[in-house]
C-alpha cells in the first residue's frame, strides 16, 4: 500500500518500524526488498549493526531529520511508540548505561519499593509489572529527579496525552479483521520457506540485547539451540506475532487522528479504501 501511494504522490518513505533499522535483519521484518527500494526511497532502513541498542530517542532525531529535509513523505509501520515519537511533541531524558546495569542487577522488587518511594503514586504512570519500565522510571528518577507523577503532569505529556501533533498529518490504519490469524501462519511458513531460520542463525552472535527480543527471532533461537522443535518455534511465532498485532491494535486505536479501513483480500479494492479515506481527511 505504501510503494503504491508514494509513488502515486511522488513521495518517498520513512519506516517507523523499531527493528528495521537494524542490518541484516530483512526477513523476519518483512523489510522492503533491494528491488522495492529501487522504486521508492526508503528511510530509518538498515541504519545500524543488530548489537547496537538504537534508542527510540535517536530513532526520534533521526527521523525528523530526515522530515525536515523531505518535501513529501509516507510514514508506514507498526511501532506505535516510534511513529508517535516523530509526530508529536514527545522528549526522551537521559539515559545511563551503567546506571541501568547497576539498577537492572538489583532485585526487582527492590527496584520497584525505590520507586515508590520516590514516587508513591508511581503506579498510575508507571506499569509496575514491567520490570524494564521500572527500571527505566527509576533511572530518569536518579539522572533528573523528576517522579513519574511530576513528569506526567507537564505540558509537553498534556499534549502527548491529547494527541497533539508536532506537526500536520494524516492517516489511516488498516484493520486486520478476523482472518489475521491465518495470515500471520502462512506469512511465517513463507518466511521460513525464503531463509528466517539461516538468517537467525547468522545473526545470533551479533544480536543485541533489544534486537533478540524482536519477534520471530526470539521464538527461533531455542530452535538453534537444539532447546524446541522448528514447529515448536513456529508455533511460539505465530503467538507472539498475533499477541503483537492485538498490542498494536489497542494502541493505534486510541488515536483519534487514524482514519480506519476494513481489511480486503482483494489488493486493489484495499488500496482504494486506503486512498478514499486519505482524500476525504485532506478534504
């Protein structure tokens, strides 16, 4: 949908996938192909080695880098947090790695008490269930000395929380219906059959710790390991992917800015859907 319309629009595209930007990485991401890059240029693609961790923050200054220097662009992907971060007002506070390091090897309900501590209401801004956002919440806390409540109750987070653009856009989602899950099957059986399991393989002595979470990747490596059967994998993939896809849905629905489409298996019928809706919003 994205090739077709940017080239109708004379555009080029920027993806707000968060694991695209990682090289070599191509099928498990479903990245655009060398041809398909051909057609449209193609940005926040390939942009560092799989053991770099690539901050959302730097994914953010990259990206609208990138903007600033384009005159038309079709942002396409599913990061609902990288796609917000380019679009509106959104800052990221400083990070420290031997901090977190420091805080990540503590226990993590001893992470959690220092939060609350700091911060007794932490919990309404902060989901105590999820130790990396703990961890996170309490290493702002210690670099700033700003609370979750305080930082949550600034202008910049009014604005985010009421989905106040940076910057004027439009834009429509495609929604999966209820065939999703058999699509997400066949799509993993074609990326294994194109070559996932030897990408894995040759990518698993350099993947980061953000990398090696990504999905389909993480559910292959115990089959590498010897440690899960290839079915047992595909299976473990195909799970991950469509309790993504439900996070992502939930997520993007919340936006009162995203024009929706129903999902139709005929390609032609869907890109006319998706163009409809983009006329009548620019109306």
């Amino acid at each position: 949908m994205a090739l077709r319309l940017a080239e109708e629009l004379g555009a080029q595209i920027l993806s707000v996938d968060s694991m695209q930007v990682y090289r070599g990485m191509d099928i498990g991401t479903a990245k655009a192909t060398a041809v398909q890059q051909t057609r449209v240029q193609h940005h926040m693609v390939d942009l560092v080695d799989p053991d770099v961790e690539f901050s959302v923050a730097e994914f953010q200054k990259t990206a609208r880098e990138i903007l600033d220097q384009t005159e038309r662009i079709v942002l396409v992907g599913g990061s609902g947090l990288h796609f917000r971060a380019v679009v509106d007002p959104m800052t990221f506070p400083p990070s420290d790695a031997a901090l977190r390091a420091e805080l990540e090897a503590l226990d993590e309900s001893a992470v959690t008490a220092a939060l609350l501590q700091a911060d007794p209401a932490a919990g309404t801004q902060v989901d105590l269930r999820n130790p990396r956002r703990v961890v996170r919440a309490l290493e702002i806390h210690r670099l700033t000395g700003e609370t979750p409540s305080e930082r949550a109750r600034t202008q910049e987070a009014e604005a985010v929380r009421s989905y106040q653009a940076a910057f004027e856009f439009v834009a429509v989602g495609l929604d999966p219906g209820r065939s999703l899950a058999g699509r997400v099957t066949r799509r993993l059986a074609g990326m294994v059959d194109s070559g996932l399991l030897d990408e894995v393989e040759s990518l698993e002595p350099r993947l980061g710790r953000t990398a090696r979470q990504a999905v389909g990747y993480k559910e292959l490596l115990p089959v590498l390991r010897g440690e899960a059967t290839l079915e047992e994998g595909m299976a473990a993939a195909t799970k991950a992917t469509l309790r993504l896809a439900k996070h992502q849905r939930t997520y993007f629905r919340r936006d009162p800015r995203i024009a929706w489409v129903p999902w139709d298996q005929d390609r032609d019928v869907r890109y006319e859907r998706v163009r409809s809706a983009l006329e009548e919003m620019l109306a």
